[in-house]
C-alpha cells in the first residue's frame, strides 16, 4: 500500500496542479484560445424530429484565453511576460482616456525537504541555538499581490504593487508606487523627439540592477522564475528615486539616483548619502529564432543607515525554516536558504548578465561581485556569486524543463574574514495549464562549506523537493 508521505504528495500536487484544470476544455490549443458554441446550451435538448426544418447549427467561435490589454507599456502578468526584463518602449494600447486596472498574482507551494547540519552546540540557559529546528513535508502560506495600473494620461501610468500575504510581511503591505513615462506632458518638438527613446520612472520602486530582479520570484508573482526558488545572494530592494532610461533600437542604458535605503528618512543626515546605479547593454534578434541580450549594471552607497540592496526582499523564501534553529518562526526567519551578508551602512555591486534564446533553449547567467559592511566593521568584506541556468521550453512553450547552479564565495559573516562557499543545484519544469496558470516542480540540494564550527551553518546542507502553483493576471 502506498505510504502515507507518497498520499500526501500526490494530494499537493493533485491541488496545485489542478488549479484551473477543472475549468479548461481537455486540450487548449498553443495560441491560447478555445472553441466555445455560438449559442448557450439549452435546459433540454429536443428529439430530432421535434426540431424544425429550418433549425441550423452554430458555428463556433474561437474565445481568447489572455486578458485584453487596458495600460500601455506594461509588462503582462501573465505567459506573455516571459523574458521582458524591461516594460515594453513601443507604444500597443490607444489612449482612450483614464484607465484604472486591476490584477492578481497568487503561489501556493507545496514544501519537501530536509537539512542537517554539524556545528558545535552553543548553549545558553540551557537552550542549543545550533540546533535545527524539525521540519517535514507540507504546504506553505499561500501569498498574494495585488497590482493596481492607472493610465492617466498618453503614455504616462502609475502603478502600485501591494502584498496581501507574504511570509515576513503577514499584513498587507504596500511594495511600491511610481510614475512611469513614456511621452511628455508638454508637446514640443524637443521633447517628443527626445521622449521616443527615453523613459522616466520616478517614485518608491523596485530598482533596475541587474537582470535576475525580471526573473525571480516576488512574493505572489511566481510566474515568470522557471524554478521556486530565487538566488542565495539576493539583490532585490525598492527605494526612492528616479531611473531614466534610453533605448534607441537595441541598445539599453539606464542611469539612475535614490535616497539609498527602502524607507524615506529626513533625521540622521549625516548617517545617510544617496545611491547611484547604472545599466548598459543591448537586446536584439539576429533572426526569427535567436535572441541575444547582454547588459552589464552597478549600484554604489558610500554612506547609509540602513542599505537594503542585499536584503530588501520583505515577501521572504519559500524554503521555509531550512538551517534555522529551534527558535524559528515564519515572519522572523523569512529568508532560510539565503544569504545576507549584512552590508548595511556601505556597498558597492557590479553584475553582468548574459541571456540566449535559441528556439526553444534558453540561457541566462549573473555573474556578480560586492563589497560592503557595517559601521562596526573593521574592514570592508567581498562576494562573488556566479548563477548559471538553462531552461528549454517545448510544445508551444507551454512546458519546460531547466537546470539551475548557483555558488557564492566570500566572507559572509560579519568581523570573518574568511572566505565562505554556498552552492545550489536546481532541477525542474513546468507546465503553462493556462496562460494565466502555472504548475511547476523542483528538487534543490544546497550545501554550506567552511563556516566557523560554531556556526550553525557549519556542515550545513538542504535538499528535497518543490511544488508550485502560480496564476497571474
């Protein structure tokens, strides 16, 4: 008889996976449409020779299964979002007046793993905070986003980003709100000209450092990462400010300045200098099928109270309670399974990041260094983190199967000095139930090498598997 562990799994996936299943013809076709009747179906069908002469059938009609565009120059939530690292320049969707747009993106995930480690005990009153806390197999808090668009004006939008339900933030809580630009206001030659390859982006937002921020997870919006889980160094934050953006043809280049921290702050003046970042690249198709994209980016603070370029994620891991101690709790320990380096009051970044899509087989690599630390710290610190996937996508790109290897090395703890070594290995797939619908499976095996030995990440390692269910809308 099947043991009790495979029943639960199977349910999880059964769950999951039949998310929208259940509302979906048997096969719906790779352009995302269905053949529905011309007509609604009657309470009773009538006997053929009750029906008259003249009676003719329906000829049915083919139904869009992809929400209608509302906002211009907006990247879509759902499978049409794949692989837009930047909201779309060119212009799709006629103004017809204010427009105000609601949507969704909600995971469910479903958790399988174990963790070990070997540090030595560290006791105090009597309680070992080296020892791991015991998990098993079960299904994690679903979270949720709600995206909120209004088109105010000819390609002008703005746009709100709240979470509903996230690991650390369990309250709703508001991730951001912006300006995004894409035509002036005021209509001269100067400005029109100038405004067909520039983009403004001005307010609290998820800042464009790097790539990887396009294609991980955030929060609810799970759809567009091929895997479940996100890095082990996580560059990921919002802050104030304004990025600008140029993009004549295929070249990409963006220079922006923030107050430097996730919250705005007038007290500590002399506590705080503001952020610069950049990016420059290109993204261009050699032909039908093959793409190529290469961008190369930077964020520099000198001076902050509270950076939060390495730990701004506030909607948490999906690894849940992974090389966490006894004293675990859901909202306090929300990124298990990732790094934070603690480069609070300085940090400079660099990354490069390279992206291939040859048909159905894709590439995509970070190559990453930082350095940083704290006001307390003697010296500054170094990391390098190297993240490699590939990804091939297969029977009109609604399945996929890839592979993902992470390594970060550096020193990784505060006042050490010593270098640290993480790596990840990331094997799934999935499968686009709908373009909206998402199901998709991992198995993760990360280890922790060279932590102190009264460190509880000392010998310290994860592995299992990932189950997910994602809608975006």
């Amino acid at each position: 008889m099947p043991t009790l562990k495979t029943l639960t799994i199977a349910a999880a996936a059964t769950l999951i996976a039949g998310l929208a299943v259940a509302q979906q013809p048997a096969t719906t076709p790779a352009n995302g449409t269905i053949a529905t009747s011309g007509a609604p179906a009657t309470v009773a069908a009538k006997s053929d020779s009750a029906k008259p002469d003249s009676a003719k059938k329906t000829n049915p009609q083919s139904v869009s299964l992809y929400r209608p565009a509302e906002i211009d120059h907006i990247r879509p939530a759902d499978i049409r979002g794949l692989n837009m690292f930047e909201p779309p320049k060119k212009s799709t969707v006629p103004f017809t007046g204010f427009t105000l747009s609601f949507g969704g993106a909600f995971t469910q995930e479903f958790q399988g793993l174990a963790h070990a480690n070997s540090a030595l005990p560290a006791v105090t009153n009597g309680v070992n905070a080296n020892q791991l806390i015991a998990i098993g197999h079960g299904f994690n808090n679903a979270v949720a986003n709600l995206n909120v668009n209004a088109q105010i004006a000819p390609g002008i939008r703005v746009a709100m980003t709240s979470y509903l339900s996230a690991r650390h933030h369990q309250e709703s809580w508001v991730k951001d709100g912006y300006f995004l630009m894409d035509e002036s206001p005021i209509h001269t030659p100067l400005l029109d000209a100038l405004m067909k390859n520039v983009t403004l982006k001005v307010g609290h937002f998820e800042i464009d450092y790097g790539d990887d921020h396009a294609r991980r997870s955030d929060n609810g919006n799970s759809m567009f990462n091929p895997f479940v889980g996100n890095s082990i160094l996580e560059a990921f934050t919002t802050e104030i400010g304004a990025e600008a953006f140029y993009r004549p043809g295929d070249a990409i280049a963006m220079l922006g300045v923030t107050g430097g921290e996730v919250h705005g702050q007038v007290t500590g003046p002399g506590t705080r200098t503001a952020s610069v970042l950049g990016k420059l690249g290109f993204d261009t198709k050699l032909d039908e099928n093959v793409r190529v994209r290469l961008t190369g980016s930077f964020y520099s603070n000198n001076k902050s109270a509270s950076n939060t370029l390495f730990t701004g994620d506030r909607g948490g891991s999906p690894y849940y309670d992974v090389l966490e101690n006894t004293a675990s709790t859901e909202q306090n320990n929300a990124w298990s399974g990732e790094i934070r380096p603690g480069f609070t009051n300085k940090v400079n970044a660099e990354v490069l990041n390279p992206f291939v899509k040859i048909g159905g087989l894709e590439y995509f690599g970070s190559y990453e260094t930082a350095r940083g630390g704290a006001f307390a710290e003697p010296k500054l610190r170094n990391l390098r983190q190297f993240s490699s996937d590939v990804v091939y996508r297969f029977a009109s790109e609604k399945f996929y199967a890839g592979a993902r290897y992470i390594a970060l090395d550096g020193q990784m703890l505060s006042k050490v000095y010593s270098d640290q070594n993480v790596n990840r290995w990331q094997l799934g797939g999935g499968w686009f139930v709908t373009p909206n619908v998402l199901a998709k499976a991992e198995w993760v095996t990360q280890k922790y090498n060279d932590f102190p030995a009264n460190n509880i990440y000392d010998g310290g390692k994860f592995n299992g598997f990932m189950i997910a269910g994602a809608v975006g809308f």
